[in-house]
C-alpha cells in the first residue's frame, strides 16, 4: 500500500515538473519605443535610409539616451539592423570672427540593432540660447553596412 502511494506521488511529482515548464523561446513582441516620443526624423540620402530620432523627452542639457530607428527609404516597412552610426552634435557660439564652436561626450550605438533599433546617448553641456548666443546642430554619420554607403545627415 505505501509503495502504491510512494509511487502514485512521484508519477505527480514528475508530471507536474513537466507539465508545468514552458519553453521561452524569446519570442515575445517587446516594442522598444513604448514610452517614447519621436523627437526628430529626416533621410541620410545616400544611405538609402529614413531616420528616426527617439527619446523620452525633447533634448536637454544632461544625459539624453536615444534610440535611432532605421528604415530602407525604398521600403519603409524593413528596418535596416546592420549599420555604423556616429553621433556629432555641434555647438556654435556667436558669429563672425568671434565664433567658437564645441561637441558634447556621446555613446555612439552599437552597430548591431537590439530589437531593431540602435540604443545611443549624447550628453548635451549648454542649452540652446537664441541663434546668436550658442546653437546646436545634431549630426551623424550612418553607415548602412549592406549598402556599404557613408552619407552625412544632419537634423536641427
């Protein structure tokens, strides 16, 4: 009687293990722009690319993480997942003779896509103030690695 009841558990027991398991297999639609905001689009022309700019809020001075999205400007529904991009904003400060111009730090993204974009960051150091006093200009090179191209794109 106690080898029935020994057995009948470990029959459960197993079955339970097996039974209660599913296999993840990463499959899981995670949308890595949920949350965030477009802040800027335009197109690297002679990349054959639609760019997208996202953050969680407009630029501002500190640390603004980014995602860059991607898209084959002939086909805007295929993202392109394999791409160098460099970030270079650019500040100018005053005009004439007495103009200076400075860059900020920047986390360049990898050139691989996670979940179909390109996480990034930049680290702006002053604010934008009237066109004379200091403004920035957001630009970057991208590399689409399967048109083995290099334009320069340049977002305001």
């Amino acid at each position: 009687m106690i080898n029935n009841i020994l057995k009948l558990l470990y029959i459960l027991a197993v079955s339970s293990l097996l039974f209660a398991c599913n296999k993840d297999d990463g499959s899981d639609n995670i949308n890595p722009l949920d949350g965030l905001t477009k802040l800027k689009e335009g197109y690297a022309i002679g990349a054959s690319a639609k760019v997208e700019i996202w953050g969680k809020k407009n630029f501002f001075v500190g640390y603004n993480n980014l995602i860059v999205v991607l898209y084959d400007s002939l086909n805007l529904t295929e993202k392109i997942t394999d791409a160098h991009i460099h970030f270079m904003p650019l500040m100018t400060m005053g005009t004439g003779e007495m103009a200076m111009e400075h860059a900020s730090p920047v986390e360049n993204p990898d050139e691989t896509a996670v979940n179909q974009v390109f996480p990034g960051a930049v680290v702006f150091v002053m604010p934008t103030v009237l066109m004379a006093f200091g403004n920035w200009v957001f630009q970057f090179i991208i590399i689409n690695m399967i048109k083995k191209v290099r334009p320069n794109s340049i977002l305001r």
